[in-house]
C-alpha cells in the first residue's frame, strides 16, 4: 500500500493456473477425489461437496487519488455451510480468479472440519494490485466490496479473516462498515482483527505454535527424542518464524531457516535470537553474516530430522522429493508438496503432517476469537494456547488414525476426517427440497 500508480492495477497477468499441471488447487481435489472414493461416498453426496454453495462475482468501482474511476472485480465463494457459519480470508491479489477461489473455500471446508471447528467454508478475493494502490484506496476498495457482499457476511453465515495482502487493518474496516450497515458494533462478523478491537490474544503465533505441537506429537509417536531434533525451515514469515522461535523453545535444533533471499544453515543450531535482531532490523537472511549461506533449494534436503516448508506451494515436487532426508515434513505453507511427490515421500517413509492439519492453529485461534466476541469475554493467552495445544493434539491422533485404520497416507487420512464430517452432516440434516 504505497502511493497510487493508477494504471499499473488494470493490467492483469494471464493466469490458468487452476488447472495447470502442479497446481494446488487441482491437486487439492484429486486429493478429495481419492479419500471420497475410499469413503464410499454415495455418489449424490460426492456431487454435492464438489460444487460451492454459492458464488458471488461483484464489480467494485473505486476513486483512484488522481480522480480516475477504476472498477475492479471481486468474489466471494461459499462453499459449505453444512457444520455451520462458512470461515474464510479475503485476499488482495492480481492472480485472482474465480476458480482459485472456489479451491481455496473447499480447503477451508476440509481445514475446519479436521479440526472439528463448527464451521464451513468460504473465500473472497479482489483482483487488485495493493502495493500499487494508496492507503485511502485500499480502504474504499475494502468498504465497496464489503458492502457489495454484505448480504452473505455475518457472525452466522460468514467470516472473512485475512489472507493474501490483507492484514488486521483491512479486517478493522470489513468490520467497521458491516457494522455501520447493521446500525451496531458486530466484533465477530470478521476475525484477525487488532486484539484492541476484539481480536484474541495468541492469534498471530497460532499457526507457527499450531505447528510445533504437532510437530512434537509426530517426534512422540515415531519414539524420536525432541531434544536436539534438527529443523530446518523454508521462510522466514509469520508462520516460520514462530514455529522455529517455538520448536527451539521445546528443546528441538533449528539448523536452517530462510526468506525469498535465501537461507542460513549451522549444522550445530543457530542463534535465533541474533537472527531475529537481524530482521527485525527490516533486512533479509542473505546479508546474516554469522551463519553459512545455502539457498532455499538446498534447505529443503539438508539432513535433519524435521523439514517446516513455510513459505511457497509446491516445493516438495517429483524432482526433489527422492533427495529429502528429513523423517518428518511439518506444512505450515499450504500445497507445499505435490501430489506426485506425496508418492515418493511415502515410499522413503517420510511421515507428513498435511497442511489441512498443521496449519490449522491459525483458524482455530480465528474460532476462539469469533467464541470470544459473541460471548464479549475475552481469554488471557495461556487459555488461548492451552486451548489450541488440545485441539491440535486431539486432531493429529485422530488423523494418524483414520491414516492407520485406512493404510493411507496422512493427508488422504486427513481428507478422509473431513469428507467424513462433513458428509455425516449432509446425512443427518437430510435434503431441504
Ligand atoms: P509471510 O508473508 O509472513 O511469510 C512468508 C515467508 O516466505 C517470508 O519469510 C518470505 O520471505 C518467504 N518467501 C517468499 N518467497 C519465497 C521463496 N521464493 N523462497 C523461500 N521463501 C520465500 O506469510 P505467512 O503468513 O508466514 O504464510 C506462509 C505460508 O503459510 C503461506 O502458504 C500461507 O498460506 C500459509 N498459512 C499461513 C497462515 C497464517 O496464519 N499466517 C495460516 C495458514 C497457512
């Protein structure tokens, strides 16, 4: 959000990439595809989770600084409602399409229901470019598209957070304008918002701590000792950085960390405190002078007990699955591993924590936030991560074992938990014609 630069926002980039070979997205529902078909799904059920509840398309006009009129488009997917209101971010992006974000509303679905939060699924995005727009611009494009799908918004129908290029400050005004439309305060119509206006205590470390206890459970199960078990970790975000500042805590060895400049590696353990010094300063790990330098394709097959791919989609793919040492792979990024390369990584016997479960933290503190504002009582952080650390533990036990029961991998046993949620439902609450 810098100052405007008024044309460079109408171009758009060509993009296909839902379909595309190694996509996330369409490796999602291949995924869906495989534990609906080991689940027996009946196939009227199978027809109905494949397809959103609904999608919403909206145009957004909004005064540029310089008077000009640009008209953006937005979308607002709903995909299943069936366990309850749909959960799910709002990003700002000029890869934006309509099918992305059909994709990303059925992960949220999986995601809240292997968790076993009383969600659905949902996704927004608007195709924008917010580093080319001012602040007042982002926040009229905000307000426009907030009003222009307010009737799907809601404490009970839906719940954005953030997401891509979205922040706190985006969901204070998605906040304040669903407010001003319904002629009162509603705190829990979005989460992620500033803890000042009902925000929860423990959300911003929620996916990186989310990480590290099932982490820890993985350690316990494959009987490998936490202390000293070597991590290394692909960026260096919100989400990686609070897992290795976490895991480092726990005892474990952070050998490896890195951001999109690149990594730094010690094979006896870094000083992460002096690498946080470093960037907090606002620099990037390639000029961290106190470590060695190794790029973020290296990181990913160092030897090490534990890999956290934290930063990009498909990372892990066919051409460097075979060479990972790492006995254990923590997602904290969504779609880090192809699906191809999920074959490899069983066969060596890599034991995967799947995203739809390792970074579920964050959604499940967006849970306690939402429970928070409509209870207008709010936790302290101990109870926040007590919380969570339970959820997490119950969710990676119940995962291994629908995996065990199954002899499926962990991320088909995780679909499987949340088809199987999902559907039962669908069963239950029968078909309203
Ligand atoms: P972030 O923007 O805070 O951090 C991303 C990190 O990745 C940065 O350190 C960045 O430098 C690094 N990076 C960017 N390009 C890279 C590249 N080419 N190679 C290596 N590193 C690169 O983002 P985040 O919130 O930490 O999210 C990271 C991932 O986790 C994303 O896939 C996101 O969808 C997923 N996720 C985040 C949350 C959350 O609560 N933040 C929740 C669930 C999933």
């Amino acid at each position: 959000m810098t100052s405007p630069s008024p044309r460079q926002n109408v171009m758009r980039p060509e993009k296909d990439h839902f379909l595309a070979a190694e996509n996330p997205f369409e490796e999602m529902m291949s995924r869906f595809d495989d534990a609906a078909k080991r689940l027996n799904l009946e196939p009227g059920l199978y027809k109905i989770l494949r397809m959103p509840e609904k999608q919403i398309i909206v145009s957004i006009p909004v005064q540029r600084e310089n008077g000009e009129v640009e008209v953006y488009t937005g979308y607002r997917v709903i995909y299943n409602t069936s366990r309850g209101p749909a959960k799910g971010g709002i990003r700002f992006d000029m890869r934006v399409t309509l099918d992305e974000v059909k994709a990303l509303a059925a992960w949220m679905t999986w995601k809240c229901a292997v968790v076993n939060l009383p969600f659905g699924g949902s996704k927004g995005g608007v195709i924008c470019d917010p580093a080319s727009m001012s602040n007042s611009e982002v926040e009229r494009l905000t307000r426009r598209y907030t009003s222009a799908i307010i009737e799907t918004l809601g404490p009970d129908s839906d719940v954005p957070a953030p997401d891509v290029n979205t922040n706190e400050r985006v969901m204070a005004w998605v906040m304040d304008t669903y407010s001003m439309h319904k002629r009162h305060t509603v705190t829990a119509v979005v989460t992620g918002k500033p803890v000042e206006m009902g925000g929860s205590l423990g959300r911003r470390e929620a996916t990186g701590r989310g990480c590290m206890f099932v982490t820890r459970e993985a350690l316990r199960k494959l009987k490998m000792p936490l202390k000293g078990a070597r991590v290394a970790v692909q960026g260096f975000g919100n989400v990686g950085s609070v897992a290795a500042d976490l895991m480092s805590k726990e005892g474990m060895t952070v050998i490896a960390v890195s951001d999109k400049s690149g990594g730094v590696y010690n094979p006896t353990g870094l000083d992460l405190a002096d690498i946080f010094k470093h960037v907090r300063g606002g620099k990037l790990l390639n000029s961290y002078g106190n470590a060695q330098q190794i790029s973020n394709e290296d990181l990913l097959t160092l030897d090490c007990e534990v890999l956290v791919p934290a930063a990009l989609e498909n990372v892990i793919t066919i051409d460097n699955a075979a060479s990972i040492k790492a006995r254990i792979i923590c997602e904290g990024a969504n779609g880090p591993t192809t699906a191809a390369a999920d074959k490899i990584l069983d066969r060596n016997g890599v034991f995967v924590i799947p995203d739809i479960l390792a970074n579920a933290g964050g959604v499940t503190v967006s849970y306690f936030e939402w429970v928070q504002d409509r209870g207008g009582y709010f936790w302290d952080e101990e109870t926040v991560n007590n919380r969570l650390e339970r959820i997490m533990v119950r969710s990676f036990e119940e995962v291994t074992t629908m995996a065990e029961k199954h002899g499926v991998d962990n991320r088909i046993g995780a679909y499987m938990l949340a088809i199987d949620r999902v559907a039962a439902v669908h069963r239950l609450r029968g078909m309203y014609a």
